[in-house]
C-alpha cells in the first residue's frame, strides 16, 4: 500500500472516530423523572422541611432555598453542618446531628431559618427516594448497578454486588437496602478517600438534582 493510501486510510479512520465521539457526546441523558415531576418533589421536600418550623414559630417569613442537590445518607449531616457553619451558625458534630451554639447571638428562629435552608439545600437520598415512582426508582437502582459499582470496582475499591430478586428485583426489600458504597463505609476509610471515590463514581445520577426552576418551586411562606 502507497503513503498516499495510507494517510486516506488514517483520515477516513479518524473522521470516524470523530464522528462517533459526536454522537456520544450529543446523546441525550434519560430523564426518568421529567421537569413536572422533579419540581414536585422538589417542592413537597421543602414543605416538610419548612412545615417543622412553622410548628413553634407560625408567622415566620419563609427564605428561598436557591438550590437543591440530594447526597447521599452518610453524607447529609456533614453538608449540612458545612452550611451552618458557612451561614455562620456555630454548629458542632454529635452521634446523631449537631448541636447549636448561641454564642455569637443568632436567636433559636433564626438558627431554625438556616437550618431549613441548610438541610433542604442538601436532602438525603432516602429522603428523595420515598417520593420516586416504582420506575424512576428502578431507574436510580439501574444506575446504582451499572454505572457506580463498575465503576467503584475499576478504581480498586471494595463494593457488594446486588441481591438477585428474580422476577420482583425491583420490590426486593434486600435490594431496597443495598448501596455499592456500603462495604466501603462500613470499612470506616478516611474522609479523602470517600471524597475522592464520590468524585470518581457519583453516588446519585445527575437527573436527581432537584433545581429550583420548576413550575411548582414557589417556596410559599
């Protein structure tokens, strides 16, 4: 074969290689949950949040929540004292949340305030979850699957296959409670080693963020 054919040989190759990389890249990314739905649950997440204040204190004034991203459950109380304390509440860990320090004069409303934006800034993936369908529930265990523990599994890390439910998988209650991440936890690694595994491999889908642009996001007082 000539250099000339060769180099034809090599363009064709590499156009094609182009072309396919175009066509992955402009794929559309499935939506089980759709714009309606997610504005929805976005909106009866922040009703319960707020329906915990209004209980002690009825005429307070409701704040905007500007965004909300679930994390998963061993990271939500972490996101939320990282708000508090950017938000200037002097919060401290405990076994089973935090505590609140009064010291530098926020009043309880106020530090109740915060914390209704701190904490429906950053809702739990079980609290998201009790609100899925039976298919966009199936949609996030496919994606728990086949995407995060591949994935947790090429960087080396240790991660529990599934149950097999046979014909009811999805109602499994076994497979209900399964996370690819649970064998890592329960290893107790250090916090930079989960970061790092969270960046790698993503624990909840990008579909599941819950931005404040829905029909129903009125974060009504």
């Amino acid at each position: 074969m000539t250099v000339t054919a060769r180099r034809a040989l090599a363009a064709i190759a590499a156009g094609s290689v182009l072309l396919l990389l175009a066509g992955c890249a402009q794929a559309p990314v499935p939506d089980p949950l759709g714009p309606q739905r997610r504005a929805q649950i976005r909106q009866a997440i922040l009703d319960a949040h707020w329906a915990r204040v209004v209980a002690d204190y009825p005429d307070a004034i409701r704040p905007s929540v500007p965004t909300m991203k679930p994390v998963s459950d061993h990271d939500q109380p972490a996101a939320v004292m990282a708000c508090l304390r950017s938000s200037g509440i002097p919060a401290s860990p405990t076994d089973n949340g935090f505590r609140y320090n009064s010291s530098l004069g926020q009043s309880q409303l106020e530090f109740e305030a915060v914390r209704y934006v701190c904490s429906a800034s950053s809702p739990s993936e079980s609290e998201v979850e009790s609100y899925l369908s039976g298919s966009s529930r199936a949609a996030l265990l496919d994606y728990q699957r086949t995407i995060v523990r591949p994935c947790l599994l090429a960087a080396g890390a240790m991660s529990k296959a599934p149950p097999d439910g046979g014909p009811a998988y999805y109602l499994s209650a076994a497979l209900a409670a399964w996370s690819p991440y649970t064998q890592i936890l329960a290893s107790k690694p250090h916090a930079g080693t989960v970061a790092y595994l969270e960046k790698r491999c993503p624990p909840l889908p990008s579909w599941l963020e819950l931005a404040g642009s829905g029909l129903f996001d009125t974060d009504r007082p």
